[in-house]
C-alpha cells in the first residue's frame, strides 16, 4: 500500500486513466462549496513534474521538490510565509492569489491540489482532509 504523496498520486492516477472517468471529486465540490481559490494539476510520469493549467499560464513543477517529498509530511502540507522550503509558496502568493495567507497542498482521485487559503479560511482544512465528512446543508 503507498504512503507517500507522490505514490498515492501515481495510483490515483492510472486507476482514473483505466476509468477513463473524470467527474468533480468530493473534493473539488466541497472547494466550490467553500469558494475557496485552487488549481487542480496533474502527474506526468514520463517527465516527473506536476502540471498545473492556471489563469498565469501552465505552472510545471518537478516532484523532488521537498514539498512533495514523503519525508516532509504524509498525504498533505500547509504551506505559508514561515514555512515555504522552496519558495513556491511566495510565488503563487505573488502571481495568482495575492490575499492568500497559507496554501494547502494535498491530492485526490489522482489529481493534486493547490489551495490558496485567505484569513479565516484554514477553519475548513480539517473538512477537506476528510472525505467521508460532509456537511449537512439544507
């Protein structure tokens, strides 16, 4: 069983190609729901980079980059002004989301996930770390 951010990715990834399905994920929907900014990127294996198609153009970024790698976190990371090993946070605050005050790094169904989190909105992080926790709406 995979453990790491990059093998979970690549597993996601051939099973969504073998479905040949791409449908909103639940977490896509519940970004939408919260109307938070993201970009959705995908794993090219031939050239080890995630691709990421953005309103600045497409954002290629190679998967040994320390926010990426399995020794830094499990699944996800909270990047921030603090907290930002290989800048990438302080490049996405400057180019694609200015008011972005932390930004979550994380995958699913074989997608990974860029979101610019602005104040007040990391109150929202643990609900989309969980898929099986949905709110209840009316």
């Amino acid at each position: 069983m995979a453990t790491d951010f990059i093998s979970l990715l690549v597993n996601e990834t051939l099973k969504l190609q073998a479905d040949k399905a791409v449908d909103l994920s639940s977490l896509e929907l519940k970004l939408q729901d919260y109307s938070l900014a993201y970009v959705r990127g995908f794993f090219i294996p031939q050239c080890q980079i995630l691709r990421f198609k953005t309103d600045i153009g497409i954002i290629d970024i190679p998967i040994n980059w320390s926010v990426f790698s399995a020794d830094s976190h499990q699944n996800e990371v909270i990047l921030d002004a603090q907290n930002d090993p290989d800048h990438l946070f302080e490049i996405l605050k400057t180019h694609w989301n200015s008011s972005m005050e932390k930004m979550l790094v994380t995958h699913s169904d074989g997608f990974c996930y860029l979101i610019g989190l602005k104040a007040g909105e990391e109150v929202h992080i643990h609900d989309l770390l969980n898929p099986q926790e949905w709110l209840n709406v009316a």
